[in-house]
C-alpha cells in the first residue's frame, strides 16, 4: 500500500518528525517496504518557456534555443524532435541531477556552442518511459514554478507492507487511526457534507442472494459532466503511482485510497431495467474493464440489469456499462460483497483487483454510507449535476464483535505485567471501547478491526501499541529433562549415513524433489507421481528415485569438464503422491576416474566392486554387530542384469542394491560413461538400537594361528561366494576366516572354468593345532567345497 | 701365577682393528670361541687349586668381560656406522605426493546439523513430517481457511491424490509437522522440524524447493519473553556472536497470535556480512504465540495451555552465515560449488566443540 505523506497528514494531526513515524508504522505491524522522497529529488526542476528555436550551425539533429525561466534567459542546446517556439517545458538548471540516469548538469560547449542546462523528457525525469520528446507543459503555466508542484511530486511517497489481517488499513485514513492509537498525533475526521438527494432513483436495486451481497447502497446523479480531474486529485493518485483516468473514476480510487471503501459507478443510461444481485448462470459471460471476457460459473456473485451482466460483484466492472466522458447520468455503487465468494470468484477467474483484495480481507460495513457521502460531495463539485436519494438494498449489519479479557490472561501470553489501568487506556486508544466487571474486561470491537475475533488477538493488540521492543527476555532452560531423546533412531541413521558416506570420498548433492517424467517410467509409475501445476514441463513429477536427478548432476558436470565423479544424495523418493507414499534413501555414484595416472600410480577406473565395499561398509557402520549379509542377483531394471547385485540382510527384506547403471537408461541421459550406483533403503534396515551399552564378551585364544591355501577350479557361473560359505562351514569353531586371495580365469582349466583361491585361517581355542588335525580340517574343507560347488581342488 | 698381561695386550692389539662386523666375529672366536685362547685357560683352571684356581678364574672372568664389553661396543659402534651410511644413501623427493580426499557435507546438511544441535542442547527434539500433506494439516488445522488471504501468498503445489476431498499439496511450510506432533503427543512439548518445502515459484530469489526449520513449545507457561529468550539464545549460537542486535515486529501468520517478525543487525564491510552488530537489520524468521484455535484443532486446550512457534529458512541461514551469495547455487549441483561450500564429514557441529 503506498501512500504520499500530505495524504496522511490530511488524516492525522502530528507534531512528530517523519523519522519518527516511519520508525512507528514498522513498530506497530505496517512495515515501511520504501520511501521515496520525490520532494528532494525533482527540487531543482522548474517551467521554461522557449523564446526562441533555431538550428544548431554544426549539428543537423540539434537546435539552439534560447530558454526564459524567470530569472533570467539562458541558452539551451536541445536534441528533441518536438521542442519548438513558445513551448512550456522543464527545465534542469546546471547543477541539478536527471534522475533516471544520475547525471549532474554542467555548463558545457556542445559542437562549439555553451549550452546552460537541459530539457526534460518524462523518460529522463523517471516518471515514464516516454521519451521521444521533452515533455510540452500546458502553455497557462508560469514561468519558474516548480515542476514538482505542478506534477504533485513535492512529497514523500511512503510504501508499506499490510498483513492479510490488517484490512483496515487498506486506506490512508485507517493508517493515520493506527498512528494516532500509537501516540503519533491525533485523527482528524474529514467534514463531508450528507446529501440527502432531490429526487427518488429511477433506477431500482433488488438483492436476490443475500449471502453473497448483504448491502447495496445505489445512488442516481443525473447531468453530470464527466471531465478531466482537478491538478489536486489527479497528482494524489500519480503520486501513490495510479494512472488519472476521469473525474468519476478518479473519485471512486480515491475514495477507496482513502477510506478503503471500494466503489463503482455504472453508466446509468446503459442500465436496461433494475439493478439485479444475482448468482451468475453457468456459461454466462461478459467483456470486463480490463477488456478481457470473462466466463462465468454458477455461484459468482454478478452485478446484472434485466438483459445481461454487468460486472463482477466486488471485483470488476463491465465495458458495456462504464463512463466515458459523454457519460451524463451515473449510478454510483457502494456495497458489501461477501469475503469467501469474492476470493473464490477472483481466484477461479484470475482476477486481481484493488477492490477483490480489499473485498476479501473484509470491509468495514459502516463505511458503505460513508463512501457514498463522501463520493457524492466531490461528484457534485467537480462533475456538477443534482443526485438522488440513496437507494439501499439489503441490511448493512454492523456484526459488533465482543471480546471479553481480563489483565492476567494478557500478562500470562505477553510475559510481562500488564495492569487493567494500562489495558483499557490502550485498548480506548485503538477504539475499542470496554467494561470492566470484577476483573472480566468485555471489549466492545470497531467496526473496522474485521480481525479481532478472541482474547489472543487482543494480546497483539496491547503489545504492538505498546511495541514489541518493550517484550522482556527469559530465560527457557528447564530443570529437568522433557525429550528423551533429541534424535530418533531413523534420524540417526540417516545423519550418520551421510557422514559416512561423505568419509568414503562422495560430495553431497541435494537436488530437487522434482524431475523430469520422460525419462522416469523405468524407476516407477510416474502417473502416480504427477504435480497438476509443476514448475515447468521438466520437473513435473515427485521424483521416483534419487538416481534420476544425480544423473543429470553428472552430465552437467562432465560439462564442466570433471572426469571423476563420487557424489551421493540422501533424500526422499517418492511411491506415489499419497503423504506416506516417501521414503528415505541413500543413493552413491561412483564414475570416471578412480585413480589419477601419476608418478606413483597407474590409471584405475570405479567399478561396481567400489560401490558394493561402500555400501556393505555403510551398512556395517549403520548396523554393527552380528548379521548376515546376503548378495543376489534380484536387480531393479535399472541396473544391468549382470552387473548388478541386491542385498539382504538377515535374509529378510532387500535392503539396498549395487551395480552398474542400465547401458539403455545410461543412453536415454546421454551418458556414455559407466555408472557405478549404491542404494540403501534407510528405512528398512533393521532396527539395531543399542539395548545395552555394554560390548559383547571378547574370547580370546592365546594359541597359534595357522593359515593354509586351497584353489578350486569350479564352473564359471557358480558364484565365488559359494566356496567360501561351503568351507566355513565345516567347523565354526576352528575356521576363522576365509577370504579369497585369488581369481583366474583361462581356458587352459577347461570351457567356462575358473579358479577360485581361498585362504582359510585356523585357530583352536583349547590347544595348538597339530599337523593331523590341520590336514583333517584340510581335507574336509575340500570336500565340503567340491561338493557344493561341482568343482575340484587343485593341487 | 700366571700372568695374563701378555693375554690382555693381545686382546687390545686385535680390537683395534676391528674394520666391520666379520673381524669382531673372527675376535670373538679368537678369544671365546669353544678353541679360543680364553676358553682353554678356563678348561685349565680344572687342574689348579685351592686359592690359585679362585684368584685365575677370578682374572679369567674380568678378562672375559673385558672381551664382551669390546665386542657389544664395537658392533654398536660399527652397526650404527653401516646405519648411518645407509641412511645417506636413502632418499626420497619429499616434494613429491599423493593425495587422499574426503568428501563434502552441503550446506544446507551443514546448517540443518547446527540447528539440531543448538535445539537438542535446549531440549528440542527433532519431529518430521511428510513432503506431500494433507490440505487440511498444511492449512486449513493451521487456522488458515479455505479462502484466507493468506493462502493466496503460498503458491502451492497440488498433486492428484486426495485426503477427505481435498487435493493433497507439497507442503509450503515445515508447520504442519506442528499439527502432526500435537496429535501424537500430549504437552509439555519442545520440537523442532526441519524440513524441505514447497512454493511455486522461481526466480533470482526464489526456488520451488527450499527447507525450512520450525520449532514448537507448548506448555503451561511459555510466552513471548520466552520465544524472545528462546531465539537470542539460538540466533547468537549460530551465528557464533555474542554480539547481537535483534528486533521484534509485529507481523502477521494465520497461526500465530501476537505474530512477530525478527530482525537482526548486521554491517557490511567490503564483501564480509557481519551479523550480530549494526543499523541496518535483515529479516531473519517469522514467530510468535500459537493461536488458540490451532491448539483447539489438535485436541489441546487452549485455557490451560500456551506456548509459542517459529519457523525460518535454512537456506537464509546458510547464506547469511557462510557468505553465499545466491539461493539457487544450493540445488545447481556444480561439483565446483560443493566442493567450495561443502563440509568435512569429519565436522559434526558440537555444542562443547566447534558449530561450524
């Protein structure tokens, strides 16, 4: 909301400084956005006369002239098409600064000839873009006025930012009752005179759905001339930025700036029949004032006559009925259009209006008369003309709000002693009138604060005008504990997940939630994912997977010329659009170069190998102790069939996935290079929340350890896990470990063999092993292994 | 008696002539080896007797001693001759590396982190909700209507599915963890949420997708002088300051009532923002007392129980804290960023340690 500084102090009555109240609008809830001291910067700007015009000896495009500004006569080297002998127009003396550009006037030779000054376009002076000419002032006025006066920009023009609840302050007058109720002066009550009107309006009103119009008060004036406004109140609308459009107009905005009562006036002789408040019909429409036509649906609130619609209750009027200057008789409208159906009517038909935004937030009923009266004074003394009486429709009913309060409850919310002395002295202040029982104090609400509904809004009320700097602070420690824990254990893992992660080389991404549908069937149904107003065409689906959106990480940063790549994300994917459909994943890529060339090492590529020690290391950091872990080739069909590897643990549920990226998905995000992929479904791993602090028991044996090596030629597809698990089991107690040291591959052991290498670690808790029990260990182990795997020992 | 001076001057004349370890070897056998000269005058010590074979093997001993001691200091002596000249010929290029790299926490992970951390220290726990809610947690349980103004300054996100008639939205504040929290969980009650949320929109300063914090404390006496103890305490933590400059303003959010605004101080020099002192204030968060109808919505009543919410950017933190120019940089993914803004892993944000 902006407003001009004279404006308000036709309001409010002050003595304090403008500082001063700039500081008390933010203070009280109306935070100054800007503050434009108009004033200050077009003070040097004043009316010229061109005396004389005539063509620059050295330059075809410029003119000299010779430029009288009161004082004296000055010449003027000029560049604009327009300017021409005997022209009024404004003059920048030297010295000055043009506003849009900053620039400081200097004496200067211009192609060999002084030049004193400048003539100003609107463009230069940033008022508007207009700048193919100086501006032409009208020839009435007077040499050496200033040029703010005549343009109404010698003021302060002050832009502040108004809450959805503070409505009331939505005109100027309502503004100065808040500063005034906060000590800044005193309210000045504008004198308007009542009309009571000669004649009966021909015109009739006839509400026809109350709840969606509760008042509409209707006034005929006839032979009005519809001119030009006066310098007054055109340069008041220019100067809060609105364009001067006809004194009917213009009176209506003004009323609205100034009291925040919308009003409408309709050209009387267009009006066929009765004024009719109706419900619009489905599929009927109407050419607005914005020149758009607009369709409407069954429950808008329309403002018709017997044949058709005429505008938009609350919103906007229509074309077929708006005033133009032959416009000789009007009907002026002032009414109460209901806040729910004006906000649902406005949003559905994207309408957005001075008067839907006001309607909306709520209109002081009692201001429906006053609106009238006040637009009826000015109608007559500019537009001239005789009026009606005023026909009203409907009941305007005040809706009194009471609040009833006492001190202790206020001092309870605001933290701070507030007595009953000091509350109904602020409460008085703001308008609210009160009486006291016992300690019960019952607020009688103003019929312009929509927004005071309960004894919560009353505290507001009482800290904003005693301002919130005077809030103590204390101190929220508390004696004893009220959480047991600050983190769950999801939340837990999750954090520690992503310290981890980051540990083991991968940079963290967080990407959007959003992505692309095109290239996501593969990872999920993406009809159950579809956002109905998406941001753009490319993020038009909750992500399925986190994979989607790393990728595109990745080919953006190839770009940018990174050969290496580990990032990871730990975020939401998303089933489907339903709020629990979301799950917490931990997604790692690992691409490109694993090891630089360099003096020391050779070039090495990731592949799915650093991925599955990542993801089998994140989930024993994540789960520590006891588990089996579980490897098998059940992949999504995003990896690739043989590449790809899922994970269970405690063979339950499929905790997490490792592999290669799909060559066809790779493809269809253009990237060429390998991509290696970890997933751990966060949520489903087991819970393993410590119940005990206490580690398990540690047995150790003091005897000696004994190692020995065996290799296998077994068939290729059998997997090399097999032959460590076939020779665990041979006794759990003695074989500590098992670990393959060795794969080879060659067609010298015979069609799709190979052989598997494996070093078995003995230790007995009760003796050291002697070379029989070894070799019986030994021989058991090869046969457990042979058997189960098809294969033979190699000796 | 048998003089042994002729012994003993022979052992001297030979240890000094020790050149490496082969010649103390050859003296050691010389002398005590199982024919050494030293040996056979032990063995001769059988055939003496009495007082003479106590007084000879008494020499003998000291002499064999003697011969220890020159051996053990002269493979000390050489060993650490052949040590040091080894050494002089073992060098390596210092000025040569490898390197080992961690990776990098974002920061918004980062900030997220430090806020937990000073809340969990003031006994907040941390609370979650879904991305996509309900219509009815997200606003309408928040004191904020079908056809509130105040919904027309979300600019939300709908998808297709729908709760009790409503289309569902992403949610456009951490708030409805609030509405979540209140049905779960009977006062007292400290929470905070942090969170990602949704608006659409996006522009310079703007992106559909940003997260937010929001905190909750509900109980029987919590009231605006606590919210402004709560969020000094916080905003000094974080911003690591004792310093701070902080201004509450009257604002306006469906679900609070007194509703404030905060601002903290800050001055500029050259590039550097510095928070905490200063004229000039930057809006920070948004907060003051839930409304009655807000508790009254989840079950609790609004006669017997106050208390006072917050909520504020994360990404705002970060970049007032860190220097971030940007908001959009956050979500650009370009490894030169993250690698630049990015954390330690290492650096868990600490309440007895460092925050940052």
């Amino acid at each position: 909301m902006k407003f001009s500084y004279s404006w308000l102090t036709e309001h409010l009555k002050t003595n304090a400084h403008f500082e001063e109240i700039k500081n008390k609008l933010t203070s009280i809830g109306l935070e100054v956005e800007d503050i434009q001291d108009t004033g200050k910067a077009y003070q040097d700007f004043i009316v010229g006369e061109v005396l004389e015009e005539k063509k620059h000896p050295n330059a075809d495009k410029l003119k000299l002239c010779k430029v009288d500004i009161g004082k004296e006569k000055v010449d003027v080297v000029c560049g604009a098409p327009n300017v021409e002998k005997g022209m009024k127009v404004v003059y920048a003396p030297v010295g000055s600064t043009i506003p849009i550009n900053q620039m400081k006037i200097k004496a200067a030779k211009i192609r060999g000839v002084e030049s004193y000054g400048m003539m100003c376009s609107e463009y230069e002076l940033g008022i508007s873009n207009e700048h193919d000419g100086i501006i032409r002032l009208e020839e009435k006025e007077t040499v050496g006025r200033s040029f703010s006066e005549i343009y109404g920009l010698s003021d302060i023009v002050i832009e502040i930012g108004i809450t959805p609840n503070r409505q009331d302050c939505l005109g100027v007058k309502g503004i100065a009752r808040d500063l005034a109720s906060a000590g800044m002066g005193e309210l000045l009550e504008r004198k308007i005179s009542r009309e009571k009107g000669s004649f009966k309006s021909p015109i009739k009103i006839e509400i026809q759905d109350n709840k969606i119009c509760s008042a509409f008060a209707g006034r005929y004036f006839r032979n009005v001339k519809n001119t030009e406004s006066p310098e007054w109140l055109k340069n008041k609308l220019k100067s809060i930025g609105l364009r001067p459009i006809s004194a009917l107009v213009d009176i209506t905005n003004f009323v609205m700036y100034d009291e925040n009562r919308p009003l409408h006036v309709y050209d009387a002789d267009k009006i066929v029949g009765k004024i009719i408040v109706r419900t619009a019909n489905d599929g009927e429409s109407f050419l607005a004032l914005d020149e758009k036509d607009y369709y409407l649906k069954n429950g808008m609130c329309v403002i018709a006559d017997e044949k058709k619609v005429l505008g938009l209750g609350g919103i906007m009027g229509g074309e077929s009925t708006g005033c133009s200057t032959e416009t000789k008789n009007v009907l002026l409208e002032s009414a109460l259009f209901d806040e729910i159906s004006t906000a649902k009517t406005g949003r559905n038909l994207s309408i957005l209006s001075d008067a839907r935004y006001r309607f909306e937030r709520g209109i002081d009923p009692n201001s429906t008369l006053k609106g009238i009266d006040l637009a009826t004074q000015l109608i007559l003394e500019i537009c001239g003309g005789e009026c009606s009486e005023v026909e009203l429709a409907g009941n305007i009913k005040e809706n009194k709000n009471e609040v009833s309060t006492s001190s202790s409850y206020i001092s309870k919310r605001l933290g701070f002693k507030v007595s009953d002395k000091e509350l109904i002295s602020i409460l008085s202040s703001l308008g609210i009138e009160t009486s006291q029982t016992g300690d019960v104090i019952k607020c009688s609400i103003p019929s312009w604060r929509q927004d005071i509904h309960g004894e919560a809004d009353i505290s507001e009320e009482v800290i904003r005008i005693k301002g919130y700097e005077n809030i103590p602070t204390s101190n929220i420690r508390l004696k004893s504990k009220i959480n047991k824990n600050i983190l769950n254990y999801a939340q837990k893992k999750l954090m520690k997940a992503r310290h981890f992660i980051a540990s083991i080389e991968y940079d963290e991404l967080v990407t959007f939630s959003f992505t692309d549908s095109k290239n996501c069937e593969v990872f999920g149904d993406i009809n159950k994912l579809k956002i109905v107003n998406p941001i753009s065409e490319d993020l038009d689906i909750l992500r399925p997977n986190l994979l989607p959106n790393l990728l595109q990480a990745i080919k953006k940063n190839k770009n940018r010329n990174f050969d290496s790549f580990s990032i990871f994300e730990i975020g939401s994917q998303y089933r489907s659009t339903s709020p629990e459909d979301q799950l917490n994943v931990a997604c790692g890529i690992k691409s490109g170069i694993k090891t630089e060339k360099s003096w020391k090492n050779i070039q090495t590529i990731f592949d799915i190998y650093d991925v599955k020690q990542d993801l089998t290391s994140l989930i024993d950091y994540l789960m520590p102790g006891n588990k089996k872990i579980s490897v098998s080739n059940d992949c999504p069909s995003w990896y690739h069939p043989g590449r790809s590897g899922s994970i269970k643990i405690n063979n339950s549920v499929i905790a997490g996935y490792f592999g290669e990226l799909h060559p066809r998905v790779a493809s269809q995000f253009k990237i060429k290079n390998k991509i290696n992929i970890f997933e751990l479904y966060l949520d489903e791993l087991p819970n393993t929340e410590k119940k005990t602090t206490n580690k398990p028991v540690l047995n150790l044996s003091d005897f000696q350890i004994v190692t020995r090596d065996f290799a296998f030629v077994i068939d290729k597809k059998v997997k090399s896990e097999e032959v460590v698990t076939s020779a665990f089991k041979v006794d759990k107690e003695l074989i500590r470990n098992v670990e393959i040291f060795d794969l080879f591959e060659d067609d010298s052991l015979g069609k799709d063999k190979k052989s598997i290498a494996i070093k078995v670690t003995l230790q007995s808790n009760e003796k050291t092993l002697a070379e029989n029990d070894i070799s019986e260990i030994s021989s058991k182990i090869i046969k457990s292994v042979e058997k189960s795997t098809s294969g033979t020992v190699r000796s | 008696m048998k003089d042994f001076r002729e012994l003993e001057a022979e052992i001297k004349k030979a240890s000094d002539k020790f050149t490496n370890i082969e010649s103390i070897n050859e003296f050691r056998i010389k002398f005590l080896g199982k024919k050494g000269i030293i040996s056979l005058e032990m063995k001769e010590l059988a055939s003496l007797s009495g007082e003479e074979r106590k007084q000879h093997a008494e020499k003998l001993n000291k002499i064999k001693d003697s011969v220890l001691e020159i051996i053990a200091s002269k493979t000390e002596e050489l060993n650490s001759e052949e040590l040091e000249k080894k050494l002089k010929s073992e060098t390596l290029d210092i000025t040569l590396s490898t390197s080992k790299s961690y990776g990098t926490i974002h920061p918004i992970s980062q900030v997220i982190e430090e806020v937990i951390t000073i809340f969990g220290d003031l006994d907040f726990f941390v609370a979650e909700g879904p991305e996509v809610e309900t219509d009815y947690n997200n606003f309408t349980a928040l004191n904020t209507s079908e056809h509130h103004p105040a919904r027309q300054m979300h600019d939300t996100f709908y998808v297709e599915t729908e709760t009790d008639g409503m289309p569902n939205v992403l949610r456009t504040h951490t708030s409805p963890v609030q509405i979540r929290s209140m049905l779960k969980q009977k006062p007292p009650i400290r929470l905070i949420a942090p969170g990602k949320t949704f608006r659409c929109d996006n522009d310079q300063t703007h992106s559909p997708m940003f997260h937010q914090v929001e905190g909750l404390v509900i109980d029987q006496e919590s009231n605006m002088s606590h919210l402004k103890g709560c969020l000094e305490i916080f905003l000094k933590t974080f911003f690591e300051t004792d310093k701070l400059n902080m201004r509450f303003r009257p604002s306006h959010f469906p679900f609070t009532e007194p509703s404030a605004e905060v601002d903290i101080g800050y001055t500029k020099k050259g590039n550097q923002l510095i928070i905490g002192e200063g004229e000039d204030w930057l809006e920070i968060l948004g907060c003051g007392m839930v409304h009655p109808n807000v508790l009254e919505n989840v079950n609790i009543n609004s006669n017997e129980y106050q208390g006072y919410a917050f909520g504020m950017g994360i990404e705002r933190l970060a970049m007032l804290k860190y220097g971030i120019s940007d908001l959009r940089t956050f979500f650009d993914s370009d490894l030169r960023w993250n690698k630049h803004y990015g954390f330690s892993p290492l650096n868990i944000p600490s309440i007895i340690g460092d925050l940052s």
